[in-house]
C-alpha cells in the first residue's frame, strides 16, 4: 500500500477559541469510503474544511495529498482545492447557466482550453452520473436528486483522488439519497477515495464503508462497533430534524485563485434560538 491521501496525526480542530475536535488521528488510502457520523454541532463538516484549507489545524501533523495543511501558503490553497472534488448539500451551480455550461465554467477555469476536450469530458462525466441528456436544461428545470447528480458531475470533471461529500442526501427523499450513495460507491470503486458526512444511519448499513464517529469532541473508529449493531437503536441514530442548509465557499471560489477570509460560525455545545447561520452536520 502506499503513502496516505490524508493522514492525520494528534490533530486539534479549534473554532474562535473553541475546542471542536481533538486528538484526531485518521488516514485515508486510496480506494476507501469513509463514512464520518455524529450528532449536529459535533464537528463533522470542520473536519472536512480542514481537509479543504477553509479552515486551519490547531495543532498535531497534517497532510492531504502530501501538503502539509500546517505549513501550506493561502496561494497554494487553491491548487490543492483543484485535487479534490466537493459536493454540497446545498449544491452550489449557478443558476443562471445551463448543466453543460455549469461544468465547462469549472473546467475552463481549471485550465482547460479546447473545446473538443471540454465537450468530450463533458459527455463522459454526464454519462456517468446518468445525466446523459440533461446538458442544455438550467438547474431550476432539474429535481433535487437530479441538481445532485450535476453536483457529483462537476466533482469528478478532473478525476480528483479524493471526492469529499458532506451530506449529500441531506435534502433528497429516501429513495433518491440511495441512489446517490449508490453512485459515489461506484465511483469509489473506479478510483477515487470519498469522505462522507451523514446522518443516514440506513445508508451505512446497506452500503458498508469504514466510519469514524464525532463524539465528546473526539474522532473515534466506529467501524466495527457499527456493523455490530446493526439491529440496535442507540446513539447512532440518525437526526431526523430539517437539514439546516451550510454555505462555505462558493464554486468559483473553488476554481479561482480567490478565497474568502472569513470563518464560519463554530459548531457550539448549545445551539441557541439567536444563532441563524448553525453549521448543520
């Protein structure tokens, strides 16, 4: 086996003075689905802004795809960024343009320039997404499950090692959210290590992977304890409460060399009536 994607080490996550994680210790290999669970607030989607560069390591030792995430320059943020692919739960196209439009604003941005490779590549990831005949239609014209498939599309336009998904069934019915989940294994399973962030517990059971739970601000490997209790109704369980939706960085700031200095709101112990921007995980 080779070098970790993603191998942290003694790793503190810390939010406006505030201890959201610590002591992560996880690495990712290539070919891995990696589930991450835990109640809201427990700092599920600040551990995938880590892995991002939107949000910076406390301490301990981390790197992604062999960047050092304590040493990288905010310049060099990007061109990380480029390596991976990010799904939103809240998707993030512009709705303004079509599908096929959508997906060539990424991959000219990304430093493709001929039109042939664009519209090919184009094709080629519709395709996989089952999105063959979708191109020319804007995203108001398509369903959630669909808008997602788009998503997925625009995550793989470069074939990234690693595909982050942070509650990509979160808004999508039960039926459709499986499908999904069905469909990042596949890709999984042509190359690319994924990262997903649920409160599905059903998904787990029925598309296994390996879990790392949020719990008392730590990272615990839940895999095997999991699939032990498979018959169980206990803190696993999943929040059936209403997705509260999370914007980090919008796409173009993903493929340009811009990026945002402001934080998010941090994931607190107690969600207040006050707090309308609640990192929803």
């Amino acid at each position: 086996m080779g070098e970790p994607l993603i191998n942290y080490q003694n790793v503190e996550i810390v939010q406006q003075d505030f201890c959201v994680l610590h002591n992560i210790n996880m690495q990712l290999n290539a070919g891995d689905f990696l589930y991450i669970i835990g109640k809201v607030g427990t700092g599920k989607t600040s551990l995938l802004k880590t892995i991002y560069g939107e949000l910076s390591i406390a301490s301990g030792e981390a790197e992604v795809l062999g960047n050092n995430l304590r040493a990288i320059k905010r310049k060099n943020i990007p061109q990380l960024r480029r390596k991976l692919g990010i799904i939103f739960q809240d998707f993030q196209l512009l709705t303004d343009r079509t599908v096929n439009d959508n997906l060539e604003f990424v991959l000219r941005a990304t430093g493709w320039k001929n039109k042939l490779e664009i519209k090919e590549r184009i094709k080629e990831v519709l395709e996989q997404v089952g999105m063959a005949n979708e191109g020319n239609k804007l995203p108001s014209e398509l369903s959630g499950g669909e808008q997602q498939r788009i998503v997925i599309a625009r995550a793989i336009l470069n074939s990234p090692s690693i595909i982050l998904a942070d509650e990509p069934t979160g808004n999508l019915d039960v039926e459709t959210g499986r499908k999904i989940v069905e469909l990042l294994h596949e890709i999984s399973r042509n190359g690319s290590s994924v990262i997903m962030t649920t409160h599905n517990i059903q998904l787990l059971k029925e598309f296994p992977g390996l879990v790392l739970q949020c719990k008392n601000n730590e990272l615990h490997d839940a895999t095997h304890e999991f699939y032990k209790k498979t018959n169980t109704q206990d803190k696993l369980e999943p929040d059936n409460r209403e997705p509260i939706l999370e914007t980090t960085c919008s796409q173009a700031e993903f493929v340009n060399e811009e990026d945002s200095e402001e934080d998010e709101d941090i994931e607190t112990k107690t969600v207040t009536e006050k707090e309308t921007d609640t990192d929803k995980e």
